[in-house]
C-alpha cells in the first residue's frame, strides 16, 4: 500500500514541476514576444513620423527629439534581451512540449519502468542547460561592459 502511495507522490511531484517549468518557459515567452516586438513597432512607426515632421516644417528640436525615440527604444531592448530572451524561453518550453509527447506516447526513452526518473533527469536538463546559457550570456555581458575600452592609438 505505502508503494503506490509513494509512487503517486513521485508522480505528482514530478508532473508538478514539468508543468511549472512549462508554464514559466511560455509566460516568459510571451511577455519577452510582446516586449520585442512593441519596441520596433514603436520605432517603425516613430521612423515613418520623422520625415513627415521634417517635410512638414517642424522646428529642429522637435524632429531631433522625435528621431531620438527610435535610438532610445533600442537601448531599451539591447539592455534588456527581448529578442535573444524570447527565443532562448521559447525553444525551452518546446523542448519540455516534446518531452512530455514522448513520455505520455510512451516511446523511447520513456518506454520502461523507470520513464518517471527519465522525465524528470531530461526535463531538468533542459532547465539547467537554459539556465546556464542565460548565466553565460549574462556573464559575458557583465564582464564587456565593466571592462575599460581600449582604443587604437
């Protein structure tokens, strides 16, 4: 009695977390997708306004205030990674997707007893691997903008 209990425990803990991982991965998607792309539809429209501001006779101040927008707005996404974010969430819950197809159709590598453990060695993997990748991008990020530049003489 106490094996199947703790059998549904391990499969409930399992399932848990796999679903949370999915939900995250998708969530995060999602706002990095809308994130991104609101940016360059700001400077897509932004960029459309300045020529008609210049050939309307618009002050200097006002049609280089408004060309700054665009500039401004790619900071904001190269600051915060919408894009790279975006594909790396993405590919992470696709990877879960496909692992949780796999499992449920009962298929290599999950067509023995011990798929539970495999689903939750392969799905940690992708989690810790994407976790990695984002420490690593960050890292590096880190590391170039704190290092002094160096120019040519």
């Amino acid at each position: 009695m106490g094996d199947a209990s703790t059998n549904q425990s391990a499969n409930d803990a399992v399932w848990g977390r796999v679903e949370r991982q999915l939900t995250y991965y998708r969530t995060e998607a999602k706002k990095a997708k809308v994130s991104y792309r609101s940016v360059k539809l700001v400077q897509i429209v932004v960029g459309v306004v300045i020529p008609v501001l210049a050939a309307a006779g618009a002050t200097g101040w006002i049609t280089a205030a408004v060309a700054a927008i665009p500039i401004a707005a790619e900071g904001v996404q190269q600051l915060f990674q919408w894009q790279s974010n975006w594909l790396r969430f993405r590919s992470a819950a696709e990877a879960l997707k496909t692992e949780i197809f796999l499992y449920q159709a009962e298929v290599e590598p999950y067509e023995n007893a011990n798929r539970l453990s495999v689903l939750a060695e392969r799905t940690t993997k992708i989690t810790r691997e994407e976790s990695a990748e984002w420490a690593t991008f960050h890292q590096a990020e880190t590391t170039s903008s704190s290092q002094p530049r160096q120019f040519a003489s």
